[in-house]
C-alpha cells in the first residue's frame, strides 16, 4: 500500500508538473509575453504539448513583429505627408493623427481630438452619421481663419473606411492649397489685364480700319493719319 501510494505521488506529481508549466505558459502570453517558451522533459503526449506551445508562441511573436513593422512603416510614411491626415474611429474619436495635420492647425500633440470638434476647426458642418451615409466628402477652398497668423485656404476630403472587419472609421485629409489659390487668382487677375490691353488697341485698328476701307475717296491725309493709327496701336501690342 505504501508502495502504491508513494508511486501514484509520483506520477501524479509527473503529470500534473508539466500541466502547471503550460498553465503558466498561457498566463504568460495572455499577459502579453509572447517570448517565453516551456522546456521539453519527455517525449509524450504532454511532450508534443509543450513542443506545439513553443511553436504557437513563435508563430504568435512573428505575426505581431511583422504586425508591429508594417503599423511602424505605414505610420512613418502618413507622417511624411506634407497633407494632414486623421482617422477617427466608430465612435468619433482619434486613432491616428500626423505632424502635417498637428502644424497645419495648430493642434497640441496628446490633444483629446474628437471627430466633431476637428470638423469644426475646419470650419465644416458634418457628423459621423452624415458621412456614413455619404461614404465620402470633398469641400474645396475651405477657408481657416483663427489659427494660425494669416488666414489660409485648405481642400478637404472625409472618406468612410472599414476596420476590425465590419466597425466604421473616418478619414480626414486636409491639404493647404493657400499658395495655389493665390496663384490661380494671380492668374485670373493676369487674363484680365491682358485682355483688356488687347481689346483697346484691336478696337481702334478695327475702327480705323473699317473706315478707311468704307471710304474710296478719302482724302490722302485722312487715310495716312488712319493708317497711322493702325501702326501706332500695332507698335503698342507689339
């Protein structure tokens, strides 16, 4: 009896000794240790366990690194952005926000940015429910007043976008086209004139024109100084 006791401890305690290890093994990964493997004493059942738990919790760490890596580029890149960008989550609230969007509008890094009150910093009314249902918005030569010295012009594109699966978020891209405005109103501004320096010259070549060319007995002097007319304005667009 004593015999069998002393070897029913023993094998209990083989037994269960491992089963303790990998209990603690999982509690290690829930708990976000993803490096710690078990040591392999037997090449049973509860052997092949442990070797399966090892390459679980390899297979694990990889997937996160490349995980992690892929989350690090794609943020390097986004911050590279000279146009800011925020992604918002289901609920409005900020996932991700870049050093173009933060300098642009003047935001403080570790800001609470909430998905209402960026849109109304852009001076934009529109909510989550709006552009659900829209998918996208695109605003153009949306004016900013009050933030930074000088007012400055921005185009603006909310997208709706999908993570998690099926959860909803928001994406907002904000590029400042204030350099550009002032160059298309820079430009406009250039037809104008031009074309009104234009206009006044052709108009008295076409006048002086026409009126020598209705006339077949003008005098000689009076067709010269119409011809003058037309050399002088001719000179002048030229």
């Amino acid at each position: 009896l004593v015999i069998a006791v002393l070897l029913s401890f023993f094998l209990a305690r083989a037994i269960t000794s491992p089963i303790l290890s990998l209990t603690k093994g999982t509690r290690k990964i829930a708990s976000g240790d993803y490096s710690h493997r078990l040591e392999t004493s037997s090449r049973d059942e509860i052997g092949t366990l442990t070797e399966n738990f090892n390459t679980m919790a390899q297979v694990i760490e990889n997937t996160l690194d490349a995980v992690s890596g892929e989350k690090d580029k794609l943020s390097k890149i986004i911050g590279c952005l000279r146009d800011g960008v925020a992604a918002f989550d289901k609920n409005g609230d900020l996932m991700f926000i870049n050093s173009a969007a933060l300098g642009m509008l003047g935001i403080e890094k570790n800001a609470n940015i909430k998905f209402g009150w960026f849109a109304a910093l852009l001076g934009v009314s529109v909510t989550t429910s709006e552009l659900s249902e829209a998918r996208s918005l695109s605003i153009s030569e949306q004016r900013i007043t009050g933030i930074r010295k000088g007012d400055f012009i921005v185009d603006i594109d909310f997208v709706t976008f999908t993570y998690d699966g099926t959860e909803p978020g928001y994406i907002a891209v904000v590029q400042d086209v204030t350099e550009k405005s002032l160059l298309e109103k820079s430009r406009r501004e250039f037809i104008a004139n031009v074309s009104h320096e234009l206009r006044t010259p052709l108009t008295s070549i076409k006048g002086a024109t026409e009126t020598v060319l209705s006339d077949d007995d003008m005098p000689l002097s009076f067709r010269k100084k119409f011809l003058g007319i037309v050399i002088n304005e001719s000179d002048r667009m030229t």
